[in-house]
C-alpha cells in the first residue's frame, strides 16, 4: 500500500516534501498532482524507478518519457535548446507545454526516443511540482495517471476518473500518493516539437490557444 502524504497545494509542507524527496531518491514510484493531469513519476535519473513506472503504465522501451525541469536554465542541461526555442520558451513557460527537444548525454538512454535521440521536457506552474524539484535536484518523470493503457496524444480525457478513485486504482502500484485535494485535471498539455527549424504542435492541449500564431501548425 502506498504512503500518502496530504500537501497544501499552493504552500506544500517544507518537511513532506522532504520526506517524499527521500522516497524518490530511494527509489520509489509516485502518484502525483501536475498542473495538466494527475503522473506517475519518479526520479529521472533511478533506473529501477523509470522501469517501474514503464510496466504501470504498459509502455516499451521505445516510448519516451516526458520529465519536469523546475526552470529553462534547467531544461538546457537536458536539451539542446537553440535561440528560436529559448526565445519561444521563455514565453511560455513555466506552464501546461511539453517541449520536445534533442536530449544531452545527461538523458538516460531508458527515458529518450531511442530513434531520433529527443527528449520531451515540462516547467510545470504548479507548486508541488516546484517543490519536489528544487528539494530532489533532479528532473521527475511524468506520465498520465488516468489510464494504464492510455494514447497520450490524445488531447483530452473522457470521464476522467475522480481523486479517490484514482487513488484506489494506483495505491498497490506506487510507493507514494501525493494528495493536494485537488481533483484530477482532464486535459493533457500542448507537445511542441522543437528540433526543427520552427516550432510544430504535435499535440492540442491547455494553453494551445496561446501558442497558436507562433508555431507553423499541427502536425499529422
């Protein structure tokens, strides 16, 4: 059964935090709120944990994993963030946007798009997340919690299920639950691809409106 740990979702409790930082560190897979949808994550950089997380959520090898970064200066240890992307992101984040972007050395092989060596990277607006990253000093994974066999290009979820009935699917899977008493959000974030030239929205999610005359389309 996991642990859960009640947080205040806008001033998180500086010693729950750090008791989830321990968790993590030591390996545990969590269940955790973002400001998009409820992930299961863990610490990017613990391989027992992200192949965890790979069998909850069902996905080979060969799917890559979204993580969070707490700021832009962080983002560019894991990517190669050019002066287009820096100048797009730097408007819109920290936010509800996935960045896909080519991965440093610092990406573990086990988290990257094994084809085209691209990372998808997220500054979450949320202050749990902020917190758990600047107490753990690593990036977390962060995958939809929603469904164990979900398509997340879909741009949203139908019938989401509720907080306690997350909870209950996921308590034998995970280690930790981190409840802000906050339902879970349905609608996932908007995917930009930025290895080319210019910015692609691969996926429509929150805040695609705000993007819209800035990027060349979506792409099929």
């Amino acid at each position: 059964m996991a642990t859960v740990y009640q947080i205040h979702p806008d001033t998180p409790q500086a010693r729950k935090i750090e008791e989830i930082k321990d968790a993590l560190r030591n390996g545990a897979v969590m269940l955790y709120p973002t400001d998009t949808v409820y992930a299961i994550g863990c610490d990017l950089n613990v391989k027992a944990a992200v192949e965890r997380v790979r069998r909850i959520k069902q996905l080979s090898n060969d799917k890559p994993l979204t993580f969070l970064c707490p700021s832009l200066s962080n983002v560019a240890h894991y990517a190669v963030v050019t002066n287009e992307a820096y100048r797009l992101m730097k408007h819109l984040i920290p936010g509800t946007y996935t960045f896909l972007m080519p991965a440093t050395k610092l990406v573990p092989k086990l988290v990257m798009n094994p084809k085209r060596k691209t990372t998808g990277i997220r500054v979450p607006d949320h202050a749990v997340c902020q917190s758990l990253l600047q107490s753990l000093g690593n990036p977390i994974i962060s995958t939809s919690a929603h469904l164990l066999n979900d398509d997340e290009t879909k741009p949203a979820l139908d019938n989401p299920p509720g907080r306690a009935e997350l909870f209950d699917r996921l308590e034998k899977l995970v280690d930790v639950i981190v409840d802000s008493g906050q339902e879970p959000g349905y609608q996932v974030s908007t995917i930009l691809d930025l290895t080319g030239p210019e910015a692609v929205v691969v996926r429509q999610g929150l805040g695609w409106q705000a993007v819209a005359t800035w990027v060349s389309g979506v792409s099929e």
